[in-house]
C-alpha cells in the first residue's frame, strides 16, 4: 500500500448524516467520519506501470478524497449506497482543490506590488483564478465519471 495513517484523520460528510458506524479502521457518527490510524490504501486506483511508465489515475491533492472512498468502499456501510460515495468523492476533490488554490492565493496576494504591477497583478490573479478554477471541476468531474464507470468491479469484490 502506498498511503498509512500515522494518526486518526477526521472530516465531516453532511450527505452521511444519520449514519452510526464504527469498525477497526473507520468511524461515522451522524456526518462525521474518522479513518483511524494505523489504515492503509493505495490512493487512486488503478495505475500500472507499461514499458516503465506510470499510467493511470493520479493522486494529485486528493488524499483524502482517496482515503474515504477506499474506505467507504472497503467497508460498504449497510444504507450507504455506491452512488453517495461517489458523490461523497467527487465533492471532496472539489473542496480539497479549492483549499490548496485558496492557500496558493494567500502566498500570491500576500506579494508587495508597487503601483505599476498591481493591475497587471489583479488581471493575472482573475485569468489564474479562471483557469484553475475550471481545472479542480473538471478533474473532479473526470475521476467521478471513472469511480461510476469501473467502480462497480471495486465495490462487488470482483477485483481486490
């Protein structure tokens, strides 16, 4: 396995609320989920390696997007259909790339600009915005179509 948790790892699902679960690697208590330490998985799947190259789905910021949906997959929690989780994930990817652009943001505005530089700066920040801001989405939206199409053979055991 790629990942392992060195301590619990805590989120909140507001589509799991009313859910009660708990086992040895994940917890639910009306919404609010916790991977315990100690859990491993191997982020996105599948990747292979062809001729040396990696190929296959990256991991790119979403950890913990990967973590829960490996584990909702792992432990399919009786009510919890395959199609929340999916949701659950694609909604997960969005929120962590806008944490780390938001992040990104922070670092870029917190540059001293002299009078000259700040309108080309506030240009640059919007077309930057923009553009990144259709990346998360449609990253997003591209390993959610790959989670509902293949998902199935993670979610009936037909692959390990």
């Amino acid at each position: 396995m790629k990942y392992q948790l060195k301590k619990d790892y805590k989120i909140l699902y507001r589509e799991l609320k009313g859910f009660y679960y708990n086992s040895k690697n994940l917890e639910v208590n009306n919404g609010y989920c916790v991977a315990k330490k100690g859990y491993k998985w191997d982020g996105c799947s599948p990747k292979f390696r062809l001729f040396g190259v990696l190929v296959g789905t990256f991991d790119l910021w979403i950890y913990s997007s990967s973590l829960f949906h490996d584990l909702f997959y792992e432990e399919k929690i009786t009510g919890l259909s395959r199609k929340v989780v999916d949701n659950v994930f694609r909604k997960n990817i969005i929120s962590e790339g806008l944490w780390k652009f938001q992040k990104l943001l922070r670092q870029l505005k917190s540059h001293d600009y002299n009078s000259i530089e700040y309108p080309l700066a506030l240009i640059g920040h919007y077309f930057v915005t923009i553009i990144t801001l259709s990346l998360i989405y449609s990253i997003a939206n591209i390993y959610y179509l790959a989670v509902r199409l293949f998902g199935w053979m993670w979610w009936n055991d037909v692959v390990k």
